[in-house]
C-alpha cells in the first residue's frame, strides 16, 4: 500500500521505525525516518539513556533491575514513542541537525508533563506509525 505523498501537505513526515535496545550501555533506542517538506531524508535515533528509564520509573537497584526495565519497556512502549516524537518537533521548531538527540535524567518534568497529557505531539498520524508534522514556521535540513 503506498504512503501519502506528504509534499503537496507541505509538512515534515516522521515515520516510526522501531525501537532497538542497545545492551553495551543498557540504552533503548527509537529509529524514525524524518522526511522534509523539500523532500530531504534522514535517520534519526532518539537515545534515552539508562540513567533517564532507571530515574523516572525509580527503578530499584535490586537483582530484578533487569526483568523490570524490560517490563517497563514493553508496558510503556507508546510513551517512549511519544517522548521521542515531540523531541524530534522540538528538533524541528529549533532546526537543530541532530542524529541522536538523547534524553537525560534532567528531562524528567519534561516527560512527566507528556505522560500527564499537560504536552502533547504536534503532529498528526496519517497512516499507523506514520506522522505528519506542520511547524508554525518552515525550515530545511543543514
């Protein structure tokens, strides 16, 4: 099934890949496509570090810490994808070129204001995992 041609839209297209656990510093990572009005692509891979999952879930520093990041991974799935979408509008609105934007233990009232709904994305989902994004001003990949 072929995807919307975003160009005639006239905003940026982000389309969620997946998310990749990354073992060697017990990261998670979310792959999305960006895609610009000018029909510019990139990769972006938004990290969330270790230390930002342990933090905001308060995971206990016990044998379990393992089993329940894992558990956490899964059951909040859909918030890590909305916390990396709205960083990477942010990304946009700002026109900064980062590939891996990352999320500290210091964007903690940040996320919580997203998980609460006091945030939320800007964009609109035109097909399932596919976004439509319209900042109020245009800008272009560097």
């Amino acid at each position: 099934m072929p995807i919307r041609n975003t160009k005639n839209l006239e905003g940026w297209k982000i389309v969620f890949v997946d998310f990749v656990e990354r073992h060697t510093d017990l990261c998670l990572l979310g792959r999305f496509e960006i895609t610009s009005p000018e029909g510019k692509s990139k990769s972006i891979r938004v990290k969330f570090s270790r230390e930002f999952i342990d933090d905001y879930f308060r995971i206990p520093g016990d044998v379990n810490m393992k089993k329940n990041r894992a558990k956490i991974l899964e059951e909040k799935r859909w918030l890590f994808k909305k916390w990396a979408l709205i960083r990477i509008e942010e990304l946009i609105d700002k026109s900064v070129d980062i590939d891996e934007p990352e999320i500290f233990s210091k964007d903690s009232d940040w996320a919580e204001k997203i998980e609460e709904g006091s945030v939320l994305p800007r964009s609109q989902e035109i097909i399932s995992n596919t976004y439509l994004y319209v900042p109020e001003k245009r800008i272009g990949f560097k």
